[in-house]
C-alpha cells in the first residue's frame, strides 16, 4: 500500500513538471530566457578567465584600447559575438586604395560570457607592413593588459619571418596565426578553458 502511494505521488509529480516548455522559467526571468529552469548554475562558473564572465565590462575594456567601440552583444543560431568597426591606419595602398586596419571580434556559444577575444590585422597596403606589424603588436599589449593577463613568453619572436605562435596554460589559449592571400591577415587568439 505504501509503495502504490509512494509511486502514485512520484508520477503525479513528473507528470505535473512535464508541460509547457515556455512557462519552465525562473520566476521573475523573461519567457525567452535560454537558461534552463532546473539548472541554477550560472553558466559561466566553468569559465576560468575572470574577464571574459561580464560581456559589456569586456567590451568596455577593449574599446578603450582606441581601435573602436565593440557593438551590442549579439546571438544567433551559430553563437554570441560582438565586433568592433574596422580602424583604419597609414596611408592607401597603391595597388587596392585600401589602408591597413584593425578590429576585435568576441565569440561565443553561450549569451553569458565571452569565449573567445580576436584582433584582426589587415595589411592592404603592404608598403607600410612594419608599421602596421608594430601598430597590431602594441594593440596586442594593451589587449592583455586590458584583460589583467600576462603576455605569453615570445609572442613576437616569429613576426620578422612569419612565422605563428601558440602557447597553452591551464586558464587559456593564445595564438597568433598569419594568412597569406592577395594581403596579409594576422590574427590574435585569446580563449578561455
């Protein structure tokens, strides 16, 4: 008898939780608040760079660098991410009338936290590379700077030959990569485990 009881409260109490998966909210959350109900871990407990939990104190950060203010936070299918306009530098190359420039990117797949910081170099106007190589490596600098990370050992050692740079430790990944097409694109990496 006791079983039968037993087991008719705990199917009474599955079957009143299975419902609406609109109304499975936190009281007081938006109905469209991705973050589960049952789960009340924050999300980015698991993420080990202490600046890359606040999304907007992150874009404040990296906007003061002077390359451009970060836009809205924004999500999609793919993910989260936030760009900066791309800033504009030197002189126009003579062969595409561009100038060389530079942006931040931030990804993620979770609206909570940044994953993922990217500084984008563009060399159009390859004239003025060592310019442009100098304006990133300063920009690279002040990134970890605005992060509170120490710069791993030699990230500029291969610049002169081109050659990329990865470093691991046990709260992120660096890399500095270099794709070589009609310009020449380096990219920072910044991601958190």
């Amino acid at each position: 008898m006791k079983i039968s009881i037993l087991l008719a409260l705990s199917m009474l109490i599955i079957f009143s939780s299975c419902g609406d998966r609109q109304n499975n909210t936190l009281a007081g959350a938006p109905a469209n608040n991705k973050a589960s109900a049952i789960n009340l871990t924050p999300p980015s407990v698991g993420i080990k760079l202490t600046a890359f939990k606040n999304v907007e104190e992150l874009q404040d950060k990296l906007s003061e660098n002077g390359i451009g203010v970060l836009r809205r936070w924004r999500g999609d299918e793919i993910g989260w991410m936030s760009s900066s306009d791309y800033f504009s530098f030197g002189l126009a190359s003579n062969d595409n009338g561009m100038r060389n420039n530079l942006a931040y990117y931030l990804e993620s797949d979770n609206e909570n936290y940044v994953r993922t910081v990217k500084l984008v170099l563009n060399i159009n106007n390859a004239a003025e590379k060592g310019l442009a190589i100098n304006q990133f490596k300063k920009i690279v600098k002040n990134t970890f700077k605005s992060v509170q990370l120490e710069m791993p050992k030699g990230i500029f050692d291969g610049f002169q030959y081109g050659k990329e740079f990865q470093a691991t430790n046990k709260n992120f990944i660096t890399s500095i990569s270099l794709d070589k097409s009609k310009i020449d694109t380096w990219k920072l990496t910044i991601e958190t485990k």
